[in-house]
C-alpha cells in the first residue's frame, strides 16, 4: 500500500533548531508496516529539519521549495492530486496531530482533507489493513487511554498520535542512501483551496494574561452523550450550546460576558 | 642411522605444516581492508615490543611468565638448534646433540609448569578443550625430543628405544604444527606478525604521551559503508589482531561487564570475531560461555554480517560493553578490543538504526539541541548563579578556559563545579567559561557509535574554540579531557587539556592556595578510566590527596589496572541488564579498603558510585575535600590544630 508521509516545519523544542517532528518519525514507523518503501513530502523553504525522516526509515522525500511564509497548502495538495491520478497512486496519507513549528497551526491534514476530498482519521496509534482489499483498520488513541478501531475505505489521510509506537532510531547512514527529490513550486499546479487558508494570519491574535483554569480532568467524559449531538446548527447557536455544556460542566465559570 | 637424525627433518616438515596451516590464514587477512604499515620500523622494533611490551604484561602473572619464557624460549631453541642438525658434519658431534637436549630440557621444564597451571584444575579464566591438551602435545614433543638427543649425546647406546621415543615426538609435533589455523599455536605466528604490524605501533612509544595511543580515529563519513559489518569490513591487520589472541582470559578477568553478569567476555568476542572469517568455530569455545548467554543463529563467513541474533555476536554483547580499556590494558597480545568494538557499533548505530531504544534517546537529543541531556545550552552555568563565573565571550581571553561538560546539568555534578570554581576565584586563577557556546563534547554519540554526531559537535567545538585566547583546557570530566586532548586534533584542534585534579595538585604545590590538613580521615582513590587508563595520569591526584593530609589506602584494582565503575561507553544508556551492578561491584572493592571516603575524579564515576544503595562510603570529587580543606584553613588561625573535627561519624 503506497504511503506518503507528510513532514511540516518542526522546531526542535530546547535549540529552536529546524527538526523532524517526532510525531512524523512514528508515522514513518506506522508507514514502514504498510509499505516496504515509505514516500515523504515536504512543502517549505528548506529540508533541513525533514530531511532526517530518510534516517527515520523514509526511502524517498519529495521536497517541493517554497519561499518564507508562504502557505504551503496549494502545494501539498496540487503534489498530492498529481500523485493520485497517476499510475501508482497513494492509498494513505499520513501526518503529525499537531503544529510543532513556530506558527504552524496543525490544521493542513484538516484544510488538505478538504482540498482532495478525502475523509481524515485522527490520532492513530496502529495501522493495519482490513480484510477487504482497499480498507484499511485503524486504532484511534481516544482520552483516559481508551482505544477505537475505525475501519475506512482507502484512500484516507490519517493523523498520527504520541502513544503509537516509538519511531525507529535515526541511521545517518539510511539518511544518506535515501533519496531527495527536489521540485520547484511553480512546477506543481496549486490545487484550489479554501480561501481563508492561504492567507496565514499573523500577529492578529490578542495577548491576555495567564489566569489558572479549572482542571478539565474533573469532570469531562470520554464520550459525548447523544442528547448533545446537533447536526448542522446555525454558528451562534452552536457557539451558545458549547459555551452552556462547558458552564454546565464547570469548565468555564465565567459569566456571560 | 639414529632416530636424533631425524629430528631436523622432523622440524623441517613442522615448519612446512605450519607454513600451510597459517597460510590458510594469510588468505582470509588479505580479504580485510587495507592498512599503511610501515613494516621496517615493525621489524625493527619487534624484539622490543616481544620482550619488553609483551613480557611486562604477561608477567603481571608470574606463573604465566615463568611457564612461557622456558616453554617458548626452548621450542625456538631447539627448533633453531636442530636448522643446523641437517649439516652432517654438526650432526655426528656428540656436544651437539647434549646442546639440543639441553634446549628440549629447558621447554619441558616450561610445560610442567604449564601444566601445573592446567592440571588437575585449570585456572577459572583459562580456556579448556584444545587449549587444555596443548600441554600434552608439547609435553610429549619435549621429551620425546629431550631422549631422543640425549641417547644421541650418549652415542646412540639404544637404537631401538630411541625410534620409539622418536615417534611419538614426531606424532605431537606434527599435531601442534597443524593448530596454527585454529588452535593453540597460532597464537605465536599470528602474535609475531601482530607486534610488527600493530594498528596503534604509538602505545609502544613510552615517551608519547598515553592518550596518543588510545584515542579513536576519525571515520571517512563518506566511505560506502559505515563502521563494520562483516569480517572483511575491518582492516587487515584486525583480522590478524584477531588471530593473536590466546585466550589467555585475563581481559575477562578485567572485564567488568563480564563480573556484572551481562553477556560479554572480550575473549569470547575475539574467538568468535577470528572464528567469524574462517566461517564459524572450527572446534566448539571451551572458555566461559558470555553471562547470561543470549541465543544466536551461528552464521558466519568473511561476507556474513557478524552482529546479529542470526550471526555469531548477539548486538546485547556489543552494547555491555563500557569502553574501559581494562580488558586491552591486560592483554599479553596486545589486542585492542575496544577499537573492534566501536566499530562494530559504528555500524549498528549508523546503517541499520539498530541501537538500544534507551540509547537513541540522548543520540536524539544530540540532534536536536547537542546536549545528551536534552538541556538547552544557555542553562549549563544557571547552576553558578551568585559565583563569581566569568564568560570568555565577555573577556576574549583568558589564561584557563574551564570546559564544564554535562555535568553542569546534574545536581552532583554541579557540587563539584562549585567547589572546582571557588578554588579557582580563591586562588585568583584568570579563568572563563563558553558558557551557552559550549556544546557537549561528544564523547557518548562517538562510543555508542554515533560519528557522524561527534564529527559535527567536534567541528562545531573546534571552531567555537578557534574565536577566543586562552593557554589551557581546564576540566573535571575525563571524558571530555580525553576526546578534546586527543580526538579533536584530527578535527584541527589542539589543545593543551589539562584535568581538574592535575591543575588543583599545580596549585597546591605552588602555594596558591593554602588547604588545612584533612589528617585523621582514611580515603580511597577510585581512578577514572578515561583518566588513568586512556590518559596514563594517575599520580597527580594521588598526590593531592596526599598534600591534603589524608590516610590513603589503595584498592587491589587501582592506577591504570582499576576498575570501572560502570558509567562509560554509553553503556549506562544501553543498560543491557546482567546479575548485578558494576557500581555495586566496585563500591564492594571500596569498601574493603575500611576507608570512610572514596574520592573521584570524573561526574560518571560519581553518579554511578553515588547510585549504590545501602551504607557505603561517602563520595566525593577530589576538588570538593580540596574546597573543604582550604576553608577548613580560613576558619582556622594559622597553625592550629589539624581539622579533626570533619572526620564522618
């Protein structure tokens, strides 16, 4: 089953340094179980960071240069959708469950989704593939350690969580067989994407001071009951019906205002 | 026609069975990788190193000494005596024959002494199976060839009898010919050759300073294979080095790892690493079986990898293994075990990833932010926060620049700095620190194989180091000494490194500072490996103690012969498991000295002897008991009583 992983821009969390984001070496070591030959793709000014997933066990990692600050969305997705129509297309994508660069938001597996209309699992912890050819069964990690085992239709973009398995060790010397494919960005035809996602927003955001929060733990299940299930609310509704279940459940205690 | 007649012929056809026999051997070294060797000065500095180097080491054991010098020297003598029995004229004199049984009689008194060794029990670390009947085999030659000269010294008065002493003599020498493949005998070609064409000729070279010889050489990281897998991924000469060994099992004797209980005996290990070329053993291992053995599959050939659950060598055995150099410093061959050992692990490490998951863990944290610990650079001074810490960013210069290592990170660690730097203020020493610009040194990446990590992090020291001005490297890690003293030259830096507890025995000895006795108290010295062993300095602590007024005992295992104490080669972060502890093990040997302290001189050995549990002896760095005396003198008036006071309840 062709795998692609996809590698963000992550930060070592003590130096600052450009790094691989150790959630995306566990999804190389989920991918090596589906895939003798794990693909990576990375979309950003420079590799340097990413570039240690081929030591992780990625044979080949596409590197597709954008300039500084640039959204790197059009680019994944205009990679991803020339691979699928090709002759040898990807059945499973897979990426890390959180932003670890500066400001990265975590959200392409979600925007990318949208853009290839692909159906996204997130938190994965064991990957394996289904009975029927073309499915695939996945173990999402779900709060208080518990498991579900989801089967999906391939193909499927998955996130991958911190309690899958521990990625195997870095080898320079597999960094230094696998294979870098470099490619210019205006080579790859931007895919259309959502319009509030390629403009990044920065500095927009309002500082407030740290205030200690009620523990969360308290009181919050794992699952939600199904009298709070609501289909297609109008967003002010939705938004008054979250902020009554977060009172209601003494996670937020702060008024109306 | 006498049988003594025959006994040149009989050499001549040894010698040809030998040739063969060794031969065999030759082929499989020349399938290793090539090496420089400058072969004149090797031929020319071989009876030196044969019996100067070699017979100090074996005669740490005076039985070894006393059984090899007669047994070795009569073989070579009648061997070389019986070259000239084929010149008829020599061979009719009757003085001759009493020479040639003199020099048979000189060997088997040699194999009696071998055998007294061996017989009715052998020494536990001695080898069994064909090294347990190699004292027949010359036993037998010996006196079969001492009668058979003497009844032709006599003038040949039994004719018959001599051709029935003969025999068997031929029998036995023929059977010791054919071991120079495999067996026993090898040893003497093998280790002749060994001597000339050493890997590291530098350790022969008492003048050069210790850590010339044992640091480890840069890797080509472009070369096509990292590290080795296979037999003949190592250089020829290794391959031959193999082939020295006698499993003698002193270096298992040394070993700590062995003592703990984890699956390594370096003797082991060479047997199976000369086994591997020839494509397994050829007789079953009759040495002690690794503790704890772990199951192999046995396959072996110079192509076949030899690290692997499949192979000949379980990966458990290379990872026990801590770097202390005591099973090389034993070694009567002069074999250099860990030298194959990184080796190996370079390529476990590198190419196959295959490196214990505890162990990735700080090569990880190297990559992230160059610091094993996976602390940022800018916090190794926070633990100096009210002293006076100078950073050489600020001054460009200074006569010391203190190199603080990983130990500024841990708690224990951070007590000995302190006290190492209010020395330093108290004797108005002009020093400095990198402070956030220095990076780890490297040391664990390169032992746990990891040299593409430690070449950056050396670059990256070397050209940090390049910016300031400074006369000397102070610090309190050996390990650090060891790699910038003798592992950052070939990456364009040299240094004069000097270690804490030689600068603060310079300071004493000056009069910079004035420590108070410590008189009363009894001490142990407990030397680091990396210190004694790697760097050959093991006097000037021992001498600042002594300056500081302790009673000094000395453990039976001490100086360049102590024992680990667990912490190095990474083996800590491997943590292959075995019976025991070596700190337990050692912290044992301290406290049969009855001392109330051990003092240390490295932050490993302090971490792992600080770690045994229980009543033990109290541990500390030689800078902090200086620290303790020096303001044991400013609470006191000069002159007064010494400080019997600090002695421990």
């Amino acid at each position: 089953m062709k795998t692609i992983v996809l590698l963000s821009e992550a930060n070592d969390p003590i130096s600052g340094r450009p790094h691989l984001s150790r959630l995306e070496a566990q999804a190389i070591g989920l991918a090596a179980n589906l895939d003798k030959t794990p693909q990576g793709l990375h979309v950003g000014p420079s590799e340097e960071g990413a570039s240690a997933a081929l030591g992780h066990g990625l044979s080949g990692l596409d590197v597709v240069e954008t300039s500084v600050g640039e959204d790197p969305l059009p680019a994944i997705a205009g990679f991803l959708k020339n691979a699928l129509n090709g002759n040898e297309p990807p059945a499973l994508f897979l990426c890390g469950r959180r932003g670890e660069g500066g400001l990265e938001t975590g959200i392409v597996p979600y925007l990318l989704a949208e853009a290839l209309d692909l159906p996204i699992l997130a938190d994965a912890v064991a990957i394996r593939p289904g009975e029927v050819q073309g499915t695939l069964v996945v173990d999402q990690a779900m709060a208080k350690g518990a498991r579900r085992r989801v089967t999906v239709r391939l193909p499927v973009i998955a996130t991958v969580h911190a309690l899958a398995p521990p990625p195997q060790p870095f080898a320079y010397g597999r960094m230094r067989r696998g294979e870098l494919r470099r490619h210019r960005a205006d080579m790859i035809p931007a895919a259309a994407t959502s319009a509030e996602s390629t403009t990044p927003v920065v500095g927009s955001h309002e500082e407030r001071p740290h205030r200690a929060r009620p523990k969360l733990m308290r009181t919050s299940g794992t699952s939600a009951g199904s009298h709070n299930l609501h289909v297609g609310p109008e967003p002010d509704e939705a938004a008054r019906l979250i902020l009554a279940y977060l009172e209601e459940n003494g996670i937020r205690r702060y008024g109306n205002d | 026609m006498t049988a003594a007649a025959f006994l040149p012929w009989l050499v001549v056809a040894m010698l040809l069975v030998a040739a063969v026999q060794i031969g065999r051997r030759v082929m499989l070294w020349r399938a290793g990788k090539p090496a420089t060797i400058d072969w004149i000065v090797g031929l020319k500095a071989l009876p030196k190193r044969y019996l100067v180097d070699v017979h100090h080491v074996v005669d740490r054991d005076k039985s070894a000494s006393r059984m090899h010098v007669p047994t070795a020297g009569g073989l070579v003598l009648a061997c070389g005596l019986l070259g000239f029995g084929l010149v008829p004229a020599i061979a009719a004199s009757r003085l001759y024959w009493a020479l040639v049984a003199l020099a048979f009689l000189i060997m088997a008194a040699g194999v009696v002494l071998e055998a007294r060794r061996r017989y009715p029990r052998a020494l536990p670390r001695l080898s069994l199976g064909r090294w347990q009947r190699l004292p027949v085999y010359l036993g037998v030659f010996a006196a079969g060839g001492f009668l058979t000269a003497l009844l032709a010294a006599l003038g040949n008065p039994l004719p018959a009898l001599s051709f029935l002493l003969f025999f068997p003599a031929a029998a036995a020498g023929l059977a010791l010919a054919a071991t120079t493949a495999s067996g026993p005998m090898r040893h003497a070609l093998a280790g002749a050759t060994h001597l000339v064409a050493h890997p590291r000729p530098r350790r022969f070279d008492h003048e050069a300073p210790k850590g010339e010889a044992t640091g480890l050489r840069p890797l080509d990281l472009e070369a096509d294979k990292l590290g080795a897998e296979m037999p003949t991924d190592f250089a020829w000469n290794r391959l031959l080095a193999f082939d020295a060994c006698v499993q003698c099992g002193r270096c298992e004797a040394a070993c700590p790892a062995f003592a703990a209980g984890q699956p390594l005996s370096p003797k082991h290990l060479i047997a199976d690493l000369a086994a591997a070329s020839g494509g397994g053993h050829a007789r079953t291992y009759a040495g002690n079986p690794y503790p704890n053995e772990r199951q192999i599959g046995g396959t072996a050939g110079l192509h076949t990898p030899i690290v692997s659950p499949d192979g000949l060598v379980h990966p458990d055995t290379l990872w026990s293994c801590t770097t202390c150099r005591a099973c090389v410093e034993e070694c009567p061959m002069m074999i250099e075990h860990v030298d194959a050992i990184v080796d190996l692990r370079r390529f476990q490490t590198m190419e196959l990833g295959a490196i214990p998951m505890k162990a990735e863990e700080p090569l990880a944290h190297y990559r992230g932010c160059d610091e094993p610990s996976g602390r940022p650079l800018f916090e190794r001074t926070d633990f100096a926060a009210g002293l006076s810490l100078p950073r050489i960013v600020e001054k460009g210069e200074a006569e010391v620049l203190l190199w603080l290592g990983q130990a500024a990170y841990d708690l224990r660690g951070q007590r000995t700095l302190k006290a190492l730097i209010q020395t330093l203020n108290a004797a108005g020493v002009d020093f400095a620190v990198l402070g956030g610009q220095e990076r780890d040194c490297g040391d664990l990446a390169r032992r746990l194989g990891d040299e593409a990590t430690f070449q950056r992090l050396a670059k990256a020291n070397v050209e940090t180091l390049s910016r300031y001005r400074f006369a000397r490297i102070l610090t309190a890690d050996p390990h650090a000494l060891h790699v910038i003293r003798n592992e950052y030259p070939a990456f364009g830096g040299t240094y004069d490194v000097v270690h804490h507890t030689a600068f603060l025995a310079e300071l004493v000895a000056s009069g910079r500072v004035t420590p108070a006795s410590l008189a009363g108290r009894t001490i142990t010295y407990h030397d680091p490996c990396y210190l004694g062993r790697y760097n050959g300095e093991v006097e000037a602590p021992r001498a600042l103690l002594d300056a500081l007024g302790l009673e000094r005992r000395e453990m039976a295992r001490s100086g360049k012969r102590s024992m680990c104490c667990g912490g190095g080669g990474g083996a800590p972060s491997a943590d292959i498991p075995g019976d025991t502890r070596i700190p337990d093990i050692r912290m044992g040997q301290i406290k049969d000295t009855g001392a109330k302290t051990v003092a240390v001189a490295c932050p490993q050995c302090t971490a792992m002897l600080e770690g045994v549990t229980g009543e033990r002896p109290e541990v500390k760095d030689v800078a902090e008991l200086l620290w303790e005396a020096i303001e044991a003198g400013r609470r006191k008036p000069a002159g007064a009583a010494p400080a019997r006071e600090l002695q421990p309840a």
